[in-house]
C-alpha cells in the first residue's frame, strides 16, 4: 500500500456569517435585477401548498470535519464481542453525536491485514462493540481504493425518523501533515436533511429541510433549506445555488418553476409541510450561475471613494467575499497574494469584499502583507450579500472581461477551482498569455 503524505487544509473550511435583516434590497443598481421568469404567478398571496416529509434523514456531507483515531495498543481496554485477530491494525475515537450535541460515539477502525478495513460504532453506547455494529467500508462514487465510505445510522429515539445519518470517510494510506505515526484520519458529517415532496401548482417539487438532532424539529425561520426550482428531481445545496439558503429568523422565498414559494411550517410528528404562495415581486434573489452576466453594483473603497462594479470590465475579476476575523480567509490570502503578483499583467484583478465590523484596522493588517488590491467595505456591500445569499466565508467566484461568470467554485459542477493552488492553476489555464 503507497504511503501518500497530504498537505492541505481539509474541506470543513468556511467561517458563518448572520445576515442583516434590517437592511433592505434597494441599492443594486438598474441591471441587478433578479433573474426569475417572465412570467409572474397569479396565485394569492394566501395560497397554501401542502407536502409530506420522507421517512428517512440524509446525510448532509458538505463541510466534514476531520477526526483523528489513534492506535489501540492495548486491546483488552475495549470489549469487543469478537475481537480482532492479532495482527490487526485498530485505531480509535469519538465521532460527533449530533442528537446529543458532543464527540461521544465511540468509533473503532479495524484494519485486518488481508481483508478490507471496517468500523465498529457504539450505537447503544453500552461500552460493547456487537457484531450489528460493524459497519463495512466501501469505495466512493469515484471508485478510489484510497478513499472508503460508510453511513452510520445513529438510534433517534423520541422522532418520526428512526435515525440519524453519519457519513464518514476513511483516506486509507494517506497520512496528514498534522498527524503522528500509527494514526488515522477520518471525515465525518455534524448535520442531515429532511427532504418532502409538495405539490406546488400540480408540480411534485423536492424540499429540503435541515433537521436539528436535539430538538428533533425543523424551523421554518432558521437552518438549511433548499426547493427544486428547476425540476431536475434534485436540490442543489451548493454555495450560490438558487435552490438553497440559510434562514436566520427570516422567510426565505425559493423559485418553483413559475411559482414563488416559502415554507409555513413543518410538523414533523404529523408529517405535513405547509409551502405558501409569493407574487414574483416578493423574489429579491439575484441567481448566479455560470455564463450570466454578472449584475453590475455600487460599493466604496477602502479609500472612502464610491465605485462600481462595471470599472472592472474588460479584466478578469476574482470577487472575494472575506473577512479577517475568518481563519480560512486568511489562509487563502498568500494565494491570493500570489495569483494578483503572477497574474495580474496578464489581465486579473481581486475585489475584496470585507466583513469585519472595524476595518481601521484591518487597513494596516493588509498593508503589512503586501494585501494591495481593491477592498469594499462591509456596510457598502450589504445589499449584495444579501442578494446572493451570502453568509459563509470565504466565498469566491470568477468573472471575465465581458462581465460574464466564468466560475461559482462550485465542486459539483465541474468548474475551476478558485482555492489555494487550485486558484493558480485555474488561472494559468483562463487568462490569456
């Protein structure tokens, strides 16, 4: 087996941000408008859709957090309804519990020598690894014999939902930077989704709640949600994807198809979703996707000076949504750094588009590593972050010369990457010589 050694910051990578609600939608200019059909529903504004939940959560495996087991030198420390034949690597540790809201799932790796590697998880949490808890390590859709997958079905008592889903991912052979000899790595999921099906206008349209482990409920005012707005029989929940957001104490309004839709209420222990009808006009999301022109906005600089978006125009642009109380933000700035040194002959420029409540001094912070491109200020740039659903940071996209996007950085979808040295390597291949 090849000892591969990986040195990177794991995807479990972005800072939260609570939105303003007191801001209002006013100041995209004329051409920010958001990108919803033609035509306007004529339903009124009291018109109720109704849905059902699934009987099952899934797993939400965006952002996974890293957990390292450690070597198991003495066995007889842990009581094992069979245990492992000599020979056999085991490395252990605690797993988030989301239901109970703290690392306390014991979770055992066992590495026989000839067969392929598996988990014991104590889903009882009587302090025994039993033969139904050995759960087997698969490979991925990628078919990778390094990266191996499994979903433990962690016991949901009090709940319509019998479980709740754990992904976790095992990087077999690969050893991290951080981590010391003997020891494994492995990726685990903290939250999972509700998903329902509503009858919006005739349409069986996908829903998608996330669902609080604790309070075994979904809030129609807070957390994850996402519509299928374009009737694929999917819900993207990518970062700028149309089809998804974050509520905080808001009403979150969705396109569906021709229709404008928020969520009521949920009732998980009678299974009902209440959706209610919006004019068009209610919609105030600018929808970003790739080959769209790129709604032109007013911001101020660093320097106190009212600009536009539109300066821009003609160079390749990176928009950074960013702040320095963000640890992955700041991580991601020596590449930046790098990319506007390398670059920017050929035609790059970086917006930075701050959320730090003081930027004084945050102006010297940049100053003192050589940070010199544009920087808007956080109060000027409310009404874009609220437009484009913003609230996680570091948030990148990509926009060419004639003000098209060119990328959202979104994984699934196969764009260029505009992280790290991924941003290098993008950029090389974009810009013209």
């Amino acid at each position: 087996m090849p000892r591969h050694t990986v040195s990177r910051f794991p995807a479990a990578s972005a800072c939260a941000f609570v939105l303003s609600l007191a801001v209002p939608f006013a100041a995209l200019t004329a051409t920010a408008t958001a990108a919803a059909p033609s035509r306007a529903p004529s339903a009124a504004a009291d018109t109720e859709y109704l849905g059902k939940l699934n009987t099952e959560l899934v797993a939400n495996v965006d952002d996974l957090d890293q957990v390292i087991f450690k070597p198991v030198r003495d066995l007889s420390k842990i009581k094992f309804a069979t245990p492992p034949e000599a020979g056999t690597k085991v490395t252990g540790g605690r797993l988030y519990h989301p239901p109970q809201d703290k690392s306390s799932l014991l979770t055992i790796l066992v590495e026989p020598e000839d067969e392929a590697p598996f988990i014991y998880a104590d889903l009882n949490q009587d302090n025994t690894l039993s033969a139904d808890e050995s759960i087997a390590l698969k490979r991925g859709e990628d078919d990778s014999p390094y990266l191996l997958e499994a979903t433990i079905k962690l016991p949901l008592a009090g709940s319509s939902f019998q479980s709740f889903p754990l992904f976790v991912q095992y990087f077999k052979g690969v050893q991290w930077d951080e981590m010391n000899e003997g020891e494994r790595m492995l990726m685990q999921s903290k939250r999972a989704f509700a998903t329902g099906i509503v009858d919006v206008q005739g349409r069986k349209t996908l829903v998608k709640y996330g669902y609080d482990g604790r309070s075994k409920k979904i809030s129609a005012m807070n957390g994850e949600q996402g519509v299928d707005g374009n009737g694929d029989g999917e819900v993207d929940m990518e970062r700028l994807s149309p089809e998804g957001a974050e509520a905080q104490e808001e009403t979150v309004i969705f396109r569906a198809g021709d229709a404008f839709v928020s969520t009521k209420k949920v009732d998980v222990e009678k299974n009902q979703i209440v959706m209610r009808a919006h004019t068009a006009s209610d919609y105030k999301r600018v929808e970003l996707t790739v080959g769209s022109e790129l709604p032109d906005f007013n911001f101020t600089d660093f320097a106190g000076k009212k600009r536009k978006f539109s300066e821009f125009r003609g160079k390749y642009v990176l928009l950074d949504f960013w702040a320095a109380w963000c640890g992955p933000c700041r991580r991601e700035m020596p590449y930046l750094r790098e990319a506007y040194k390398r670059y920017q002959d050929r035609g790059f420029e970086i917006l930075g588009l701050n959320n730090d409540p003081d930027i004084n001094p945050i102006k010297d912070w940049l100053k003192k590593n050589q940070l010199g491109w544009t920087q808007a200020t956080p109060d000027s740039i409310k009404d874009v972050k609220r437009a484009y659903r913003i609230n996680l940071f570091p948030t990148t996209l990509l926009v060419g010369p004639d003000g098209k996007i060119i990328s959202l950085n979104q994984r699934k979808k196969d764009q260029p990457r505009l992280r790290g040295q991924d941003l290098l390597k993008s950029l090389d291949d974009i810009l013209p010589l």
